[in-house]
C-alpha cells in the first residue's frame, strides 16, 4: 500500500532481468512505478502486479522522439516522476574488428542516447520542484573492462562519464544523479538480451572461444540475486546523500579494485614522462 513518503518511479525495462526486480521491489516498498515495455501483452502483466500503482508505458528507448510526450502523457496519469531508472540496455558480445558501425550504432542507441533522452524529458520537472533522482545503470564494465565485449564497455564507460558530469551540474537543484554499477547478477543479460556478432576470423579463436563458451554456460547461474540489487536501489534512494556511484556485488568490488590497484602501479611507473611535458618554468 502506498505510504506517506511513497514515490513515483520511471523504470524502463520492466519486462525481464533487472528492471523487472527493481519495479517489483519498489512496488512492494509502496511506491508508484511507471514502467516501459515494448509488447502491449507485458504492459497488460505489469499493470495487474499493483492495480492503480503500476503504469505500463509502450515505449522503446531508441525512439527518441517518442520520449518526451511518452513522460508527459505518464506524469498526468501517475504524477510528476521522483526517480528515474535507466535500466533497459542489452549487451552486445562480439570482437572489435568482426562487429559493424551499425552493431554499435544500435548498442550506444539503447545503452546511451536512450537513457539521455529519458534524462532530458524529466529533468525540466525536477528542477522546477528542486528534487530528484537520476539512477543509471550502468555495469562494472563500464569501469573494467573484458575481451569480447568492447562495444558494450563503451557504452558503459559513456554512461558513466555522463552521469558523474550530470551529477556536478544538477548538485545545485537538489538532484541526485547515481550511476548504479552491477557485476554478474542471475538474470538473461548473457541470453536472449545479449546480441551476438558471428565469428570470422580464426586469429580471435584463442581469445573468444573460451569466454563465449563459459558466458554461456554460466547464465543463469551467477551470483548476483536481483532481488537484492532492488533493495540496495531502495536503499540509495532513501539516502539523504546518495552516492554518485555504486558497485553492486562482490564480484565487481573485487574486479574494481584489481583494477584500481593496477592502474596506480602503472601510473606511479610513468609519473616522470607524464610530467614531462608541462613548459618549463
């Protein structure tokens, strides 16, 4: 039941994976959720999870110019959005030189301009009210990165520049923007959501054959439980001072700081040429 502190949410994707976990862990905590499908079937199935709560929006991200009079039309149904998600994406797994333009064309469409086009038709109204949450979710591989799945990672890196920038811009109007970083969690991203290019060239073989043949034969089996991921977003959206960006599970916090820890050691190695090429004064 809807509660006095109760918000209104927009999370696309609410259909599968992730973004099916967070609107039903924010329906169940009470809040409003406007959730976007693309199959009038799943909309109908959303919005029987909490009659007069949940409201399904039609809409596919990559269609920008659907986007501003799709919010419009959900915030005189449902009210004026408190938090949006940005969570529908896909992956795409394929080696650089095998994948098209065009493959990344579509996956920057739906990991990138898609969530800006939803951040810009809502933020007028949250800085007119001086409150608000921006969640993007990106992707330990937005900060990490793997063989296989560079476009992807692009998109992800994008994302999350993109959202630390904004979070600077908007910290005078009393908007939150956090990028939430998940790791593996147990959800079809390595199936039906992952868009796969063939295979072409034998010089890759060594390199992509093992990591496409354990990503298979782990999905459905990783570690991360999405139930767990909604109550963690839950949780940054009842901070009084969220943060700009959260890595979700032990696998990315681990991979993170293998990273992090790489990086200062082949930083402290080149210090002297970095530094060499300021004037001399």
């Amino acid at each position: 039941m809807p509660t006095a502190t109760s918000k209104t949410f927009l999370i696309t994707g609410v259909s599968s994976g992730l973004g099916q976990a967070f609107a039903a862990g924010a329906l169940e905590a009470g809040h409003k959720v406007i959730g976007t499908v693309r199959r009038a079937s799943d909309a109908d199935a959303f919005a029987a999870l909490a009659p007069g709560r949940a409201h399904p929006l039609l809409l596919d991200v990559t269609r920008y110019d659907a986007i501003p009079g799709a919010v419009d039309g959900a915030e005189r149904t449902a009210g004026p959005i408190d938090i949006l998600v940005n969570n529908a994406g896909y992956g795409h797994e394929g080696v650089l030189e095998e994948s098209s333009i065009d493959e990344l064309q579509r996956q920057f469409a739906a990991n990138v301009f898609g969530p800006v086009a939803l951040i810009k038709a809502v933020l007028p109204g949250m800085r007119a009210r001086r409150r608000g949450h921006i969640v993007n979710i990106t992707s330990m591989g937005g900060f990490i990165t793997m063989p296989g799945i560079s476009f992807y990672c692009g998109s992800k890196f994008a994302l999350e520049g993109i959202s630390e920038a904004l979070g600077k811009e908007l910290a005078g109007f009393g908007i939150n923007v956090t990028a939430l970083a998940p790791g593996q969690f147990r959800t079809d991203w390595a199936g039906r959501s992952m868009d796969r290019t063939p295979r072409s060239i034998a010089d890759y073989d060594q390199v992509m054959d093992p990591i496409r043949a354990a990503r298979q034969a782990k999905s459905g089996a990783q570690p991360g439980d999405p139930a767990k991921a909604a109550r963690a977003l839950l949780a940054i959206i009842e901070s009084p001072k969220p943060p700009s960006r959260l890595f979700l599970g032990s696998d990315a916090l681990d991979l993170v700081g293998q990273k992090l820890e790489a990086m200062a050691a082949e930083i402290a190695t080149w210090d002297e040429l970095s530094r060499s090429t300021s004037f001399d004064e």
